[in-house]
C-alpha cells in the first residue's frame, strides 16, 4: 500500500485529506449541518426509517418522522473533513487513501 494521499494549500503548506467513509444514522439528528457546510453535496436527508432498524416501532410516529443524513455521493467528498467538524453528535467517520 502506498502513502496517503496528500493535498497543498494556496500557501504551500502539505495536507492530508480524508475522506467520508461513514455516517452513523443512529446518533443523527438531522440538524442539516453537514449537509449545509459540504462544498460537493456529498449528503443527502432521508427519513430515518429508510436507514435505521428501530426496535421500538410506536417510538416515533409515522406521520412525524424523523430525518437523519446519509452519505449520497461518497465519490465527490473531497476530504476536508468540514462535515466532521460542525456535526454535534460526531457521527461521521473518515479515512485517508493511499495513493
């Protein structure tokens, strides 16, 4: 396996990007806050139900149901890690990559 891939900024420095491997629906709120912050619509809202196997059925209500994020485009992260750092309930996981 190679070195991880690495990334210059406007004033030189070096930087290791790392990407968006994960997104805990569990411990999502929803709040939108990685969605808002992501500069390439990585994330995408959906209904927590669609995401998360609730051992408690009568916990939400049908008609009120919760949202949480979920990672749509994977592909387009571009490793700033920006998502990780506005999420209240540290529910993404990221990774360097090997170039």
């Amino acid at each position: 396996m190679g070195e991880a891939i690495t990334g210059r900024t406007r004033g030189g420095a070096e930087w290791t990007p790392e990407f968006v491997t994960e997104l805990d629906a569990s411990t999502c709120i929803g709040c939108g806050r990685c969605y808002k912050v992501c500069p390439r619509d990585v994330f995408q809202l959906v209904e927590r139900g669609d995401m998360v196997e609730d051992d408690d059925d009568d916990f939400y209500d049908d008609d009120d149901e919760m949202m949480v994020m979920t990672i749509a485009n994977a592909d387009d992260c571009i490793g700033c890690v920006s998502c990780a750092r506005v999420c209240p309930k540290n529910c993404h996981t990221h990774e360097a990559l090997a170039g």
